[in-house]
C-alpha cells in the first residue's frame, strides 16, 4: 500500500470540511476521487500534500507517518501534485519548464517525455503564456514527472480541456497507467474516471459514501443519482 488515509478531519478555519476520511491507494493502482463541487475532494489532496495539514487522523506514505509534514517534505518522499490551476511558469518555455523540476534519480526524463507523449516535443519552444489548456494541462503533468514521484496527485486534469484536449490528456494518464505509475485522480467528469480508475471513492459533504471497483460504480445508477447529480 503506498498511500493511506485514516480518519482524516480538515478545516479551513472553523469549517469542518474532510469528516473522518479514510481511503487507500495500493502500489501501481489509479484510484479515482469524486463527488459534487464543495465536497472535499481538493482538500483531500491538499491534505496529503500538507498543504492544508488534517486536525485529526493518519497520512501515511509507504507506512510513514506524514500528517502534517510540510509539502517539500511530502514531494520529496516522492509525491507529485498536479492542482487545478496548473501553476505553470508562463515566460518559461515549455523545456523550461520540465528542466527547472528534473531530478537526475527520475525514470523520466526530457527526452524519454518526448518520446512517449511527441506534443511534448512540439510545444517545447514555445512560452507557457502561449499554451492551450489542454497543453498546459499535459506540460504540467509532465513537469511533476520530472520529479520522479512514486504516488502522482491529479487535481481536475480535464477541467475546462476542449473535448479533442481531453483526450489526448486522458491518453496520457492512460499511458502512465502502463508505466505502473500510482495515481489518486480527482475528476469530475464520471465516464472518464470509470474508464481509467481500478477503484473509485465518493465524497458527500466530506465523507466517504461509496467505495468500490470503477465496474462496480458504472453498474449503479442509483448511487451516481444520488450523490454526483447524474439524471437529476
């Protein structure tokens, strides 16, 4: 097991936003994270990563104790975080970008990056600022690649992606997926983390309400009604 939750209680403040959390992640397994907006999955991420560090309960990476460890700590135990916003470096070029992340001990390198995802290849002249989402979205996830985590955090990686951009960015995920890359993916769009999860988690208000295989939530409509809002 390479990530894991127990009973995890954040708070932005005096709002109770993660209620006792408990999930897991094994090794080389995509576990997908949803719910409706507000639920808590970002904090979730956040919590792992220290950035929001829990009032109460475990993270622990590879069986340490993390919680509450700063984030340069968590990313150097070897945990990448890819949030929402991207946080590209917009007057770096898209080479830049990946050089100033790299690590000589990561499997993944610029060149072997290009090699596996060629878009890589054609926007690496090009300044951050000029990128379509979709290729921002990609660059980033590439950057926390060079990093060479064992555990990769995916916040939204389709949000706001043209449909054409959200495929080549799924393919990509997908593709790590074969490279035994383990991945807690946050994802909105519900097909999509069906179709490239092993598990899935639900959160509800910032509790866990549903935990199973992704084949299993596909089969149950009425939990998808319930609390991702699909068919309302």
């Amino acid at each position: 097991m390479i990530l894991q939750l127990e009973g995890v209680n954040t708070y932005y403040g005096l709002s109770h936003i993660l209620k006792s959390v408990s999930l897991h992640v094994e090794e080389q397994e995509t576990v997908a994270l949803l719910g409706r907006n507000g639920a808590g999955k970002t904090t979730t991420l956040r919590s792992i990563m220290g950035l929001t560090p829990p009032r109460e309960g475990r993270v622990l990476y590879k069986g340490e104790d993390l919680t509450g460890a700063k984030p340069f700590t968590v990313a150097g135990k070897g945990v990448a975080y890819v949030p929402e916003t991207r946080d590209i470096f917009s007057y770096l070029t898209g080479l830049e970008n990946l050089e100033i992340a790299r690590r000589s001990t990561s499997r993944w390198q610029v060149e072997s990056l290009f090699q596996r995802f060629p878009l890589l290849g054609e926007i690496k002249d090009r300044k951050g600022r000029h990128l379509s989402g979709g290729e921002q979205q990609m660059l980033s996830i590439a950057r926390a690649l060079m990093t060479g985590p064992d555990l990769l955090l995916l916040d939204e990686p389709s949000q706001g992606l043209a449909p054409v951009l959200v495929d080549a960015v799924m393919d990509m995920i997908g593709e790590l997926r074969h490279h035994q890359v383990s991945m807690l993916l946050v994802e909105q769009n519900v097909e999509l983390a069906e179709e490239l999860a092993d598990r899935v988690y639900i959160l509800d208000q910032g509790t866990v309400v549903f935990e199973g295989a992704s084949q299993e939530l596909a089969e149950n409509e009425q939990i998808k009604i319930t609390y991702l809002g699909l068919g309302d």
